[in-house]
C-alpha cells in the first residue's frame, strides 16, 4: 500500500504566488535576493532543519542597454541573451545571414562568408531528445567570423533569452521575435542588414545556494535539488518556481511520512543555473571525495510542469534507468525516462562528477506544449496547470521515499556512456 498523500494545492499555489511575486529572479538582481530571502524561511520551516548556505564568487554581467534596428527602419523587439558581450559604444551594422535552425549542417551548406557578418539562428526547444543549444550554435557563428548573432524565438511577439555562453567565448547575442525574423527574410538580400547596441557592465558578484539537511542512520545522502534564479523576462514559473515549489512540498510531506532511519534528505536550491549551471558546479566540485561518495543519487525538478506529462533524464546511468523501470512498474504512477546524457539543468553537474543523477522536467519532445514559452516574457504563473504540478508532486515524493528507504547500491554507479572528466576542487 502506498503512503502517497495528497497535494495541498493551498501550499503549493500560495508558494507559487508568492515566488513569482518577486519577479523574475534574474541571478544577482534584488529579485533574487528576496526570493532567496523568502526561501530561506520557508524551506526551513518545511523540513523543519535550519538553512546551510553555501557562497560563492564569480564575474557577474548585467545588461545595460539593448537595441535592435533591421533594414533600415526603428528599433525591434530585442532581449540581450545572458552574459553577451557588448558591442562598441557606436554599435554594429553589417549583413544579416539567414542559417535557420543553425546547426552545423545549416552553417557549412549556407555557404555564406560570416567573416564581419551577423549569424541569425533558431532557438531550441531545451526539452528534445534532438536539441541543439544555442551556445553550440554561438560558437560556430563565432568561429566563422560572424561579429554578432540573432535568435529567433518561436513565439510569437516574444524575444527568447538564456545564456550565450559560460566561461567560453562570447559574441554580442540578442534574442529576437520570430515577426523580426520574417521582415529580414522578406528584404532583399542587399538589404539584409541589422544594427545592434548592446551595453553591459561587469563586476564580481556572490553566489549563494542554499541547503537543508536531515540526516539519516546510514550516513548517505538523496539530494532533492532545484534552482532558484530565473531571468529579467517573464516570472520564470515553468522554469522555475514549479521545481521549486515541488520541492517545498516534497519537504513538508517527508516530516510526516519518513523516519529517516535509512538514508538523509539534503534539500538544495540552487543559483546562477541560469548561467550555464555555475551554482550547481561550483557546489559538487568544492565536495570532498568522502562527502561526493556519501550521495546516492541527485533527484533534480526542473521545469515539471508545461506538458502532457513527466520525463526523467537518466544522464546515462544504465542502473538508474533500471531502478526507476522497476519502481514505477510497483506504481500506478507513470513517467517516461530518456536515458542519453543532456547537460542541460543542475543534475548535470552531479553526473558529470560520477554521481547517479537525473531530471525531472514535462514537455520533453513535446514542442507546441506550453514549455515553448520557457525564456520568454510568456514564462507566467498562469501556464501552471494545478492538476499537473499535483501529479509531479506524487511522483516525485513516490521516488524521493522509495531512494530514502532503499539500500545503499540503489542505482549502481555506473559512469554514463557520455562522461567526460571535469577539473575537481576536491581533495
């Protein structure tokens, strides 16, 4: 029989409310800070453990400044993608080149000469077993000279968003509408031109992400982890004031449904995601070798709600695939598993530190679904289905207890097909 209980939708919706209420929590802005204020308090008070916050420092960007004039005629619609680089004080003009969806393929038989020119490219639906990030796609337009690039989102009258790169290389990068897009297709090619002002400001900036511990007998650790910053478009509700609500309730439920005579529960809630997962790398690579080898597994919400259902990216882990098989066929609960590594959210950086680690996330696969406003100003509290956030709940807390109560070889450890050793601050 399973101790499954019900959502209390007042708690998961007031959470909601009040999470987006802050704004969008674009990583180092006051919304942020507020929202992590506030999630302090109440992830404290859910799982009944005082907060642990871990700090960090890095090179923080802020847009100043964002214009967009194409063909000749006034500014456009324009978002500057997350950590672009600025242009001069004057600007760039030069020639738009059309590469669609920009994957390699689209590049090499464009045939164009990007050398001084502006790349344009489609944006990526993130939840598809096919996707082609956008930072991919930056540094091909870079490394062929491109002086600039435009990504066209797929909804419309909105610009998309998200990161232009990480510590990589950058270009000066806007998100753009796809009725921009549509007016630079329909000029005639000589006339195919864009001028771009970007203005940002850098400076060292803190990072903090914050951690909820109650121990268990045995020593080892099911870290239940989601990220809390967002960006200064939209409210980031799917992405994602859903993984962390979910996560808020998951903790009140355990209190009442787990002794903790097993395994601990670590609760992490994490920044700077957003920016190419520099809070969740910075927190697994600072682990010492003991404290990495005590987690068991990374359950990591991201984005649960948006589409017809939950799917679960396994980073390659065979055992971890495995177990989840097995634990829903015991369930009358259902969840799709896509096994192929995606380092696209924080349980990246646990898996690419050899820790069991997967995704929860809705919409994969699925690109009409309401997960095609992530990154755009469409990103509202009034895309978040109740009913859906309530399943995501259930099946969540079904697989947070049944790793809790499990024994210690619950996933294997397996390096997943696509490991690729990362540098290590652990000693």
């Amino acid at each position: 029989m399973s101790d499954r209980t019900l959502s209390d939708p007042d708690a998961l919706f007031s959470d909601l409310n009040t999470l987006c209420e802050f704004g969008g929590r674009f990583a180092g802005t006051a919304s942020e800070v507020a929202a992590r204020n506030w999630l302090a308090r109440a992830a404290s008070a859910a799982l009944g453990v005082p907060c642990k916050e871990h700090h960090f420092h890095h090179v923080g960007w802020q847009a100043l400044n964002a214009r967009l004039s194409v063909n000749g005629d006034a500014d456009a619609l324009c978002h500057p993608l997350v950590r672009a680089e600025p242009t001069p004080p004057e600007g760039i003009e030069a020639e738009v080149v059309d590469l669609g969806r920009g994957l390699p393929e689209d590049f090499k038989a464009s045939g164009a000469d990007l050398n001084g020119k502006i790349a344009m490219v489609g944006h990526e639906v993130m939840f598809s077993s096919d996707t082609f990030h956008r930072r991919k796609k930056l540094q091909l337009a870079r490394d062929a000279g491109a002086v600039a690039i435009l990504v066209v989102s797929r909804v419309a009258n909105q610009p998309v968003t998200g990161s232009a790169r990480a510590e990589e290389p950058g270009l000066p990068a806007l998100g753009i509408t796809p009725e921009t897009a549509v007016a630079i297709r329909l000029a005639r090619p000589s006339e195919r031109r864009a001028r771009i002002l970007i203005e940002t400001r850098s400076q060292m900036a803190k990072g903090v992400n914050l951690l909820f511990d109650r121990p268990g007998a045995s020593g080892k650790w099911i870290v239940l982890s989601a990220h809390y910053d967002g960006h200064d478009i939209g409210e980031s509700a799917l992405d994602n004031a859903t993984g962390v609500v979910l996560c808020l309730e998951i903790a009140r439920r355990l209190r009442n449904l787990y002794d903790f005579s097993n395994h601990g529960v670590r609760l992490a809630f994490f920044t700077f995601e957003e920016w190419g997962l520099i809070g969740s790398q910075r927190y697994v690579s600072e682990l010492s070798v003991k404290e990495a080898d005590q987690i068991l597994l990374n359950i990591n919400a991201d984005t649960v709600v948006g589409g017809q259902g939950l799917t679960a990216l396994t980073s390659g882990f065979k055992g971890l695939s495995s177990w989840l098989e097995r634990e829903l066929a015991e369930s009358s609960l259902s969840l799709k598993i896509h096994e192929p590594f995606q380092p696209n959210s924080d349980h990246a950086s646990f898996a690419r530190h050899g820790i069991p680690a997967l995704r929860l996330l809705s919409g994969f696969n699925e690109p009409e679904s309401a997960a095609k406003f992530v990154l755009t100003g469409g990103d509202t509290r009034e895309l978040v289905d109740p009913s859906s956030l309530e399943r995501a709940v259930d099946v969540t807390e079904h697989l947070t207890l049944s790793a809790l109560r499990a024994g210690p070889d619950i996933t294997g450890r397996w390096p997943h097909k696509n490991y690729e050793p990362v540098a290590s601050h652990r000693t």
